[in-house]
C-alpha cells in the first residue's frame, strides 16, 4: 500500500490495495469525486473493518481518510 500525500491519487491509492490485499473485494474505481462511496464500502469489508478502519464520514478530504486507512492497516500481515 502507498503513503497517501496530497500529491498521489485515490485511483493510485485503490489500484494499491488491489495489489496488497488481493483476497479483499476491492471495487473497480471509476470517478475520483466518488471516493467517499469507495472509502465507505472499503471501510465494511473484513480485513478493514476488523483493524478498525473509519468510515469517511467526518474526513475534510480523501488525503486525511487515507491517512486514517493506512494508520488502521498499519500492523496488518
């Protein structure tokens, strides 16, 4: 999985987890200003939800949601 920054894309962002987590049901991403539907079924599937991953309700902007994303899936084997 990629360090989000401001200067890295959320299709960069979900094309990573594809990668890192293959047994997960990763969505197909389409349209960057959908990312808080994308960031919403990600946040509910197994592996996420279990290591405490946050829904993006409350989050300014997809950066701090990654951020938030990657801190959760941090200690993940």
């Amino acid at each position: 999985m990629i360090i989000p920054n401001k200067n890295s894309s959320f299709s960069d962002f979900m094309a990573s987890l594809i990668v890192d987590f293959p047994n997960e049901n990763i969505p197909f991403f389409k349209n960057e200003e959908e990312w808080k539907s994308y960031a919403s079924f990600l946040s509910q599937e197994n592996s996420f939800a279990k290591n405490g991953v946050p829904i993006p309700n409350g989050f300014k902007n997809r950066t701090d949601w990654e951020l938030a994303f990657f801190q959760s899936m941090a200690s993940y084997n």
